[in-house]
C-alpha cells in the first residue's frame, strides 16, 4: 500500500492524514496533538507511564510537549491516521470563550458516534478539491472541542501549565541559541550544558520545569524544526541532508520519518508554500512569541 498524505492548514493549526508504515519514535511538539487511527495495522501509543491502544473508540490526546511515540503491533500493512497539531494560541482563545481550560487529562480519548461521524465529515472536506478554508476549519473545531471534552468525562481537567517564551531561564535560551546555531555539527547534551555553565543535572531540571520535556527529545527537535523549514522552502532533500550534517540522504530520510511520520519528499509536495514551523515552540530571534 503506498504512502498516504493530505495536510489542510489553518487558524487551529494542522490537520494531517498520514499512513504510517513503521514506528515513530519518542517525540514531543509545542502543539497540542490529537490523533486519530482510521485503519490499516493495529497502533500502540505511549505517554509517559500510560498506555493507549488505538482502536475505533480510543483516540490519543498528547499535551504540548508531552513526549509519546507510536509502535506498529501488526507486521503486514500500514497504520492510518489523522492527526491534529492544536495551536496553544487557538486553545488559549477558545478557553477563554468557553471560560475553561483546554487540556487533555488523559492521552485516552474515547470516541463516541457523534465525534466519529465528526472525523469522517472532516476527512470528506480535506480530500474535496472545492472545500472552502473556513468550511474546513469550522468542521475541525467542532471535532476538537467534541474530543477535548470527552478526554474530560468524569474528571476536571488539569490546569494548563505556564506559557514559554519571554520566562525561560537566561541558560535555558542561550542552550537553545546555540542548538540552532550549531544544528548541523554533532555535539552532545553535556557539551552544550557546559557552554552554558550548567551541570548536566540541572540542565535537565531546567527543561523539565520550563518546557516540560528532555534536551535530547527537545534537540531532535530543532534538528526536525530547522529540517521542515528547509524543506519547505524548496530545499533540495540532498543539500538539507547534507548542511544538517547526516552522512547519507537516506538516514536524513528515516530520521524525518521517525520524527514525523512522513518522508521528507511527501513534506515537500504537500507544502505548497513556506510558512512558518513550529516544533519546538520556541520563537527564533526577530520573532514574537
């Protein structure tokens, strides 16, 4: 079965149908992520110390930079999915219009007829070449907010944590200023806690308090980030391959595909336009956060 993709942008953020034939490694994203299997190979998910099996009546709701990978449990075929990456903006904008945080309190989410009916009415609009934008987006919203609330049956959900950006510790920045101006040289996590004056130790505290995640999970990051912003803005795969420092065009191409769930060269026809990627979520120099 050949590799399937369809990406529909807008004001929520991503929606994308991927097929996936192999596992995706631990990973995390500065979006909220909702992800849906549609069919294929049998999918397990991990999130933190839970466990969530994919099927027609559990989805998986991953918090920003929570990290979680997917495992294939069948052999023969392709996993099926769509996927939404949830921008906090938008989610801060709709809390505040319902006068409620928007937070998965669990990675379980169970799919009920009329959120299932949802996803369907969403995948007609993407695949339909007429669609309007806004049809589109109105539709995702009414499936999201459907599934935030599900996730939140028989429990409050948790409050959402602090923003990121203008708060980071003065070390945590200058960690991340220098993942990125070196993304492309290999160096390692205890390397970059030195240029910074931190022990290994407490360089880990830091991203574990501030941006809720690991240094290498946020590393492979920015190498996914500056990866994605190359590509789509008409890199050749070979030069990005090769400026990022991987030896071969075809491990650059299974690292983005563990990261991603997609090959590079399908990232590349699907974007229609360079805009603006956001995997680690923290903003580049020059821009708002």
């Amino acid at each position: 079965m050949q590799e399937a993709y369809a990406l529909h942008e807008g004001a929520f953020g991503t929606a994308i149908v991927l097929e996936a034939g192999a596992n995706l490694v631990a990973h995390a994203h500065s979006e909220t992520q909702l992800a849906l299997w549609l069919g294929g190979a049998r999918a397990r998910a991990h999130v933190g110390t839970e466990v969530v099996d994919y099927s027609e009546s559990v989805a998986l709701g991953v918090n920003a930079f929570e990290a979680h990978d997917m495992v294939r449990l069948e052999d023969n075929g392709s996993s099926l999915f769509i996927v939404f990456m949830i921008k906090k903006d938008w989610l801060d904008e709709l809390g505040q219009a319902k006068d409620r945080s928007f937070r998965f309190p669990s990675p379980r989410v169970p799919i009920g007829d009329a959120l299932r009916r949802s996803c369907w009415r969403v995948l007609d609009l993407m695949i339909s070449a007429g669609a309007e934008r806004d049809h589109v987006d109105k539709e995702v919203e009414r499936l999201l907010e459907a599934a935030i609330a599900a996730s939140a049956t028989g429990g409050d959900a948790a409050p959402v944590a602090g923003g990121i950006g203008v708060t980071l510790d003065h070390r945590l920045r200058a960690a991340i200023a220098h993942m990125r101006a070196h993304v492309s040289e290999k160096t390692t996590i205890d390397e970059i806690a030195a240029r910074v004056g931190l022990s290994r130790a407490h360089f880990f505290a830091l991203f574990r308090d501030q941006l809720h995640t690991t240094p290498q999970v946020f590393w492979s990051g920015v190498r996914v980030e500056e990866a994605m912003r190359r590509v789509s803005d008409g890199g050749k795969l070979t030069d990005v391959a090769l400026d990022l420092g991987f030896s071969a065009p075809g491990n650059f191409s299974r690292f983005f595909k563990e990261h991603t769930g997609i090959s590079p060269s399908i990232f590349k026809r699907a974007t229609r336009s360079p805009s603006p990627v956001t995997v680690t979520g923290i903003p580049r120099e020059g821009q708002s956060s």
